[in-house]
C-alpha cells in the first residue's frame, strides 16, 4: 500500500474512523483510510490510468472503482494468455540440453532418490516374535539364533505373561531391557496362550508390513494360532523345547532346525555329522601318512649311518650290523642272508628295471595309491638290503637318489606337499 499524494511507502497507523483503518504518510502528511483491495489490484488499477486521471484510493468508492475496471478491461483472456505463455517458457526451459545437465537438476534427481530410499524400508517386511513367557525362557544367544533363521529383520518382540506371578522373578526386567513388549494376563490356566490366540489372530491391523512370525511357546494349544497366521500368508516358525534342545519348524516348508541351549549351538543334521567325520577321517588318514614317511625316511638316514659306521669300524663283526625292515621295526642281519637274500644291482639298466618292478606291484596292488618318494625307497632298500643312495653313489649315478630320478628320463617326479610323488613313464 501507497500514500495516494506521494506514492511514498513509509506511513505509520493514525486511529480509526468509520471502523477503518487510518494512516497517516511521513513523507507529506497525507491522511488516507486502508484501501478496500489488495495491493496489487490497487496497482493494476493505477497502472491502468494510461496517465489521463490519477485515482486516488482514499476518494474512490467501491462502485466506481468497478466502473474504472471494466472500462480498462482487465479481463480474465490477458490472464491466460500470460500464464500460457510463462508455461511454455518454463517447459521449454526444463526440456533443454543445458537444463538436464545443469548441477541444480542433479540435485533435484538426488532429493527423489533420497526420498525413494526413505519410502523403500517402511514397505520391506520385518519379523515378528510372540513369546509365552511361562512355558517358554529365551536367552539373549537363543534370540540372535531365532533373528538369523528369520528372512526379515526381527524388529516386534512380545512377551504374554501373568507379571505378578512370583514365579517368574525378574524375567520381566529382563525382557523389558531387550526390548520386549509386555503384555499382563490374569492367572489362570492358559491365559497366556489365549491372550496369544487373540492378539496373533489380528497381528496384521497393528503391525501390516509383517511376513515372519515366530510363535514361542511348547503348548499344542498355539496350534490353532499357527494355522490361522498361515491362512493370512504368513511365514511361521513355531518354537519348542524339548530336552536341552530347541526346535524350530518352519511350518510353511517342513524344515526343521534344532539348536542346543547349554552348547549355545546350532545341531547340525545327521548329513553334516556324517560329512564332518568323513572329513576328520582323511585329514587324520593324510596326517598318518605324512608320519609314516617321515619316519621312513629316519630309517633310511639311520641304515646310511650304519653303513657308514661299519666303513669306518672294519674290526666289527657285521653280523652285529643293524638294518631297518619295511615294518619299522629293526632286526639283525647276519652277512649269509644278506648275500643270499638280497638282490644285486650292478649297472644303471638293473636299477631302473627293479624300480619299474616296484612301481608296478605298488600299483596292482593299490590302483589309486600315490607312490611317495620315502615309499619307493624303503621298497628298493627291502630287496637289495641298501639305501638308495648307496646304490647310486656306488655306481657313480649321482650324489642322490633323488637327483637320480630328477635327472632319469624313465621316472618323472611331481611334488605333493612336503613329498615328491613318484611316477613311471611306461606305467602311464
């Protein structure tokens, strides 16, 4: 609002007269009562003077005033003529190329993202327990066991139970600090569990965006309840003790999952015991083997000392020499037996010849056995009464019998862990 002589903006109020406001202008002094329109009419109608008159609200009357606009002839068609045209404008100025890879129009993208996000989880479902407090005690490792077979979030905990009963000490304390919702029944027998009844029948009005429920309670009575939470399309578990033991059976499917209290452990099923003794039993059979190799090849260091110490000892009798067996046991070896007993190997060609022996026998007899390197070596020790070694050094094959095999293009040998398996060529 204007002073009318000025046109001047600043005037404070001046009293009332005839119920209307008066003011009073600080620029010129002017008296003038509150204009009868809104300020922006009160400017189209003075802008619409063309210059010819000034119109003076304070001298105007309603009448006349209706008079001036219909003779300026504002009309309704200039109106939507301009809204048209600022709409075109504002749609021409959204569609451009500049606008949609505008910073202001990235924001406005993110704003309907992080609106989308925060819609996304009040429609995701969540899970729901109901627990009978007096049949049923849940610790805090069973309920996390409960939240991990559940597909949804656990979010609503209920507890049905008549709070005054001595019996139940201070498990409401208990349960209120995890959360749980308490709901007091009178005593009397099966209350709770009818209380349960009536409030899971109806689970859906309090709580529309549940899909799991968990029906806590060894009462055969809830099973009526697990029924008609089914009938709504409802996923539901229903828990029971038995023994030290809780099973929970997921009615909608069968399957039926046992979870231990004072082990505080999932039971794993009787598939699974199965699988894990099997596999016990090959890492101990492995460990086994792994034990018996090494001590072959103690034997093997031991029968190579032995030698060495005769070599060194000429004045002892060798018929107190001391050679390792097969059977890891240790035996005298008179020197008759030794050279009537034993096999000779006296070139390269033998050598190889008996080692084909050896890898054959080990294989018709153990198809699917892998023949170690220690094992070859006691084999050979076993028929011709010497070391591997011995008998490549004293040939003059090289400095060990693993070299020689490396080096020998009849066997190949590949590493298994700590052990090299021994392979031939022709028995491929």
């Amino acid at each position: 609002m204007k002073c009318p002589r000025c046109e001047s903006t600043s005037y404070r109020k001046n009293g009332r007269r005839n119920d209307k406001q008066n003011y009073l202008c600080k620029n010129c002094g002017k008296q003038f009562l509150e204009s009868a329109f809104p300020h922006s009419l009160e400017s189209d109608l003075l802008a619409n003077s063309n210059g010819h008159s000034q119109v003076f609200m304070t001298e105007a009357t309603e009448p006349s005033l209706v008079k001036n606009l219909l003779e300026e002839k504002v009309t309704e068609q200039n109106l939507g003529s301009f809204s048209f045209k600022l709409t075109e404008e504002l749609l021409q100025t959204i569609l451009s190329s500049d606008w949609l890879q505008s910073a202001v129009f990235s924001q406005l993208i993110q704003k309907f993202q992080q609106q989308t996000e925060i819609k996304h989880p009040l429609q995701t479902g969540i899970s729901l327990l109901l627990l009978d407090a007096e049949n049923l005690k849940l610790d805090v490792n069973s309920e996390l066991f409960l939240a991990n077979v559940c597909k949804y979030p656990l979010q609503v905990k209920i507890a049905f139970a008549n709070w005054r009963n001595p019996s139940i000490g201070k498990q409401d304390i208990e349960l209120y600090n995890r959360g749980y919702q308490l709901v007091h029944v009178p005593g009397g027998k099966d209350s709770a569990d009818a209380k349960m009844i009536a409030f899971g029948a109806c689970v859906l009005r309090s709580y529309p965006t549940v899909k799991e429920i968990l029906v806590c309670s060894s009462d055969g009575i809830l099973i009526h309840l697990c029924n008609e939470l089914q009938n709504q399309g409802l996923i539901v578990y229903w828990v029971r003790r038995k023994a030290q033991d809780l099973h929970i059976e997921n009615l909608n499917t069968g399957k039926l999952t046992h979870y231990s209290l004072p082990l505080a452990t999932e039971v794993p099923s009787l598939e699974k015991v199965v699988d894990t003794i099997q596999d016990l039993i090959k890492t101990e059979q492995e460990s086994i083997n792994v034990r018996l190799n090494s001590l072959v090849t103690v034997a093997t260091l031991f029968q190579e000392k032995c030698d060495i110490d005769f070599k060194n000892n000429p004045n002892k009798p060798e018929n107190e020499k001391i050679i390792p067996v097969l059977d890891n046991t240790f035996t005298q070896c008179t020197p008759e037996a030794k050279k009537g007993s034993f096999a000779k190997v006296s070139n390269k060609e033998a050598l190889d010849k008996l080692l084909l022996k050896i890898i054959q026998d080990i294989q018709k007899k153990s198809p699917k056995a892998k023949l170690c390197l220690p094992k070859l070596g006691s084999e050979l020790q076993k028929i011709t009464g010497e070391s591997p070694n011995s008998i490549i050094k004293k040939l003059k094959l090289g400095s060990s019998f693993l070299k020689y095999l490396e080096s020998s293009p009849t066997f190949t040998l590949k590493r298994s862990g700590k052990e090299y398996e021994v392979t031939a060529l022709l028995c491929k």
